[in-house]
DNA sequence: GCTTTAAAAAGTAACTT
DNA sequence: AAGTTACTTTTAAAAGC
C-alpha cells in the first residue's frame, strides 16, 4: 500500500517535473514567436494532454513542446511555419515535425491544409501595406485556390506571390526582395509563384 | 461526363516499377576486409556502416554486403535485373578469390514505384475526404496515403502522378493505383486533363 | 532512433554562370 | 534569370551503436 503510493507518488512528481520544464520552454518559445495567449494556452494543453499519454518518452520536451505549439498554431490557424519555430530551439524541423505527426495521431487532434490566406496579414503588416491591398492578395487567392493552381505550393510562398501582385496593382509596390524575406521565402519562389498566379488570373502586372 | 472521366482513368493508369530492394542470404560468413583488399570499386569504412558497398554498372544496382553473408541489393528495375545482379556480384566476387558455395536465397524486400492515372487530382478535397492520408504542402507538395490493401503507400500529386512504395510483390503496384484512382473518382476529386 | 543504398514524384533552396 | 545540384517525403533490409 505505502509502496504504490510511493510509486504514484513519484510519477506524479516526474509528470510535475516534466511539465514544470516544459512550461518554462512554452512560456520562453512563446515571447520569441509571439505567440497569441490562445495559441500558447492550447499547446499547454496539447502538452499535457501528450505527457498523460506517455508520448514524451524517449524524445525531448523541447521537440514535443515545439510540435504542440505547430499544432496549435494549426488548429487555430495563427500562421507560424516548422522553420521559424525550430529556429527558435535546438531541436530540427524533422525531429519537431515527426513529433507533430505523433501528436495529431496519437490525441486526435484534426487539423485542416494550411490556408495561404491566413499567412497574407503577417506579410502585409510587416511590410505597412494597407488594408486594400491584404483585401486584394486573399481575392488573388480565392481565385487562385477555386481554379486548382495553388495545389501542392508552399502557402508561406503563394501569400508572398500574393502580396506581390496586389501591391503592385495597388501602387503600394515592394521588391519581392522584401516581400520573400518576411515571407521565410526565396526571391525565386516569390517570382515562380507570382507568375504562375499572373498567368493563369490573367492578371497583367505594371511594367517594371 | 463522369463515365468518360472513368474510362479515362480506369483504362490510362500507367505503372513502371523504379525501384527494387532486395536482400540476398548466402549461408556463409565473409571477409568483408579481405573482399575489399581484393576486389576493385568497392568501399568499406566499418567505422561509418557495417556494409560494403558494392556497385554494379550494367545491371545499374548497389549491393550492401554484410560479414555474415547477408546483403541487400538496391536499384534493380525489374526481378529478371534483380536475378541478373546477384549472380554478377557472386561471379565478381568468385573471380577474385572469394569462395561462394551456397545458392544465394532472394527475397523482395520493397517496390518502388511511379504511376500516372492522368487526371488532375484535388489534394485539398482528397486530403479532407481520405483516411489515412496526410497533406502538407509546407512539408511536401505530395498527399502521403497509406493503403491497407494492399499495404503499400502512396504519394499523391495534384498533376495525377503517384509514387507506390513498400510493395512486396509487382502485382499490388497495379492494383494500388486501380484502387486510388476509383477511390478519388468516387470521391469526386479528380479533373479529367483533356476537355471534350 | 541513427548510420547506408536506390528511386520516383514536385516544390523549394543554394550555388554558378 | 537560367542551370546544376541537392534536399524535402515514403519504403525495406542488413549489423551495430
């Protein structure tokens, strides 16, 4: 009797333990992403709901904490990719992504495609472009996506192509220099991406 | 309209097998270090992976030779190149010196493979109505599908092409595609490439 | 889990020219 | 901007860390 209370005790205090570590890692991750309180509230939970589980052994906290806070960021669709969040630890995209994959499976946890559209106000914010112009990028999309020409593209990139165009149309022009660097893009992708877009929207950019 | 694209789709499927992965059993041990003194293009670095690594132009193929006499032989287009392979290597490595008395024992490991069921295929919607299926454009532009039966995976691109993996016998590579093409059709996630 | 092999698909990336 | 090369994903086995 005293030694399963001994034995419950001592795995509460390592489940304690372990959570208490991986707050920390939560709450120092989340000031460096600027994470929503949401969105780090719900990686919390995920975290918890993981460790319960047992699905923390044998792989570090870190790893686990960066796969809960992808998959929230998903599941309330705050745009945030694998890259930037690794950038952030020492774990890699491929080790943080496998432990994702764990997660959705493992906690059922549904999430749907990235959508490009959620990743243009990040863009434009940072580039101090207007409200028109994020109008325009998502309407470029919209389009984009009904027509099936965004299929299999990086999001981060068609939101970059997308905000590429509508500045341009709307006079508010910025380099794709610019635009692919707060976008976690290469210039080539924004231009492939922009030109794909162009011709099949039939969209005719100003001279440059 | 629909029983165009299903003759389209039901009758188009094309396969090619790329890739088989196979591994040999000579029962015997082998000086992996006296192979590799001996026999010329080989490497051998213990230090970094217990296999030589043997490789053969003709059937174009790469063999892992293991000191227990086990091997693995990659590359192989076709079971007649697979066949062919193994007794180059066993004929290479007689000829310099290596005695080989057992009949090697072949057995298909895993088959990979490229299909085209030529219809423009709806990852977004595919990806929302199929089990099993993962599709992560940031990750990869490719829907990863894992089939039960047979059980091979998939990865599916929106241009209709595919890679068929972890078959074990060349007959489940066509029928993996037959399968995932009627399950995207009946799932309407399919767009025939050519209109009329 | 990792290490090594090969191969396709399509997208993205990093260098050269 | 074009061209190369190379990495992302998936699969399986071998012996050993």
């Amino acid at each position: 009797k005293l030694r399963r209370w001994q034995a419950r005790s001592r795995i509460q205090s390592s489940i304690e333990r372990n959570l208490a570590q991986a707050m920390n890692e939560l709450d120092r991750l989340s000031d460096q992403l600027n994470l929503p309180r949401n969105v780090k509230e719900e990686a919390a939970r995920i975290y918890r709901r993981a460790v319960e589980k047992g699905l923390v052994r044998g792989r570090s906290i870190e790893s686990v904490i960066a796969a809960a806070i992808y998959a929230a960021c998903r599941e309330l669709k705050i745009p945030r990719t694998l890259d930037e969040i690794a950038k952030h630890t020492k774990s890699s995209r491929k080790d943080i992504a496998r432990c994702y994959r764990l997660l959705l499976k493992e906690l059922d946890i549904k999430v749907q495609t990235s959508d490009p559209i959620d990743f243009i106000p990040r863009i434009a914010h940072a580039l101090n472009l207007s409200g028109s112009v994020m109008k325009k990028a998502a309407e470029i999309l919209h389009r984009a996506r009904s027509l099936g020409v965004t299929a299999g593209n990086d999001p981060a990139g068609l939101a970059a192509a997308a905000v590429y165009i509508a500045a341009q149309l709307s006079g508010e022009r910025r380099t794709q220099k610019e635009i692919a660097h707060v976008a976690g893009v290469t210039e080539v992708t924004v231009r492939n991406r922009y030109k794909e877009l162009a011709k099949e929207l039939g969209i005719d950019l100003p001279t440059t | 309209m629909v029983t165009d694209i299903k003759r389209e789709i039901d009758l188009r499927p094309t396969t090619k097998i790329e890739n088989i992965v196979a591994t040999v059993i000579l029962d015997q041990s082998l000086d992996l270090n006296l192979i590799e003194s001996r026999v010329p293009n080989v490497s051998y670095q213990p230090d970094q992976f217990p296999g030589l690594i043997l490789r053969l132009e003709k059937p174009k193929t790469t063999a892992l030779i293991f000191k227990s006499g086990k091997m693995v032989v990659t590359g192989a287009k076709s079971t007649q190149q697979l066949i062919d392979a193994v007794k180059k290597i066993i004929k290479l490595l007689r000829k310099y010196g290596i005695k080989i008395v057992s009949k090697p024992r072949i057995q298909i490991q895993n088959i990979v493979a490229s299909g085209d069921i030529n219809a423009y295929i709806n990852l977004e919607r595919a990806a929302y109505l199929l089990e099993d299926s993962m599709y992560e454009p940031e990750q990869f532009p490719g829907l990863i599908h894992r089939m039960r039966e047979p059980r091979v995976v998939l990865l599916i691109f929106s241009s209709g092409k595919m890679v068929i993996t972890g078959a074990k016998e060349e007959s489940e590579v066509e029928t993996a595609v037959r399968n995932i093409a009627k399950k995207l059709l009946d799932l309407d996630c399919l767009l025939p490439k050519k209109s009329e």
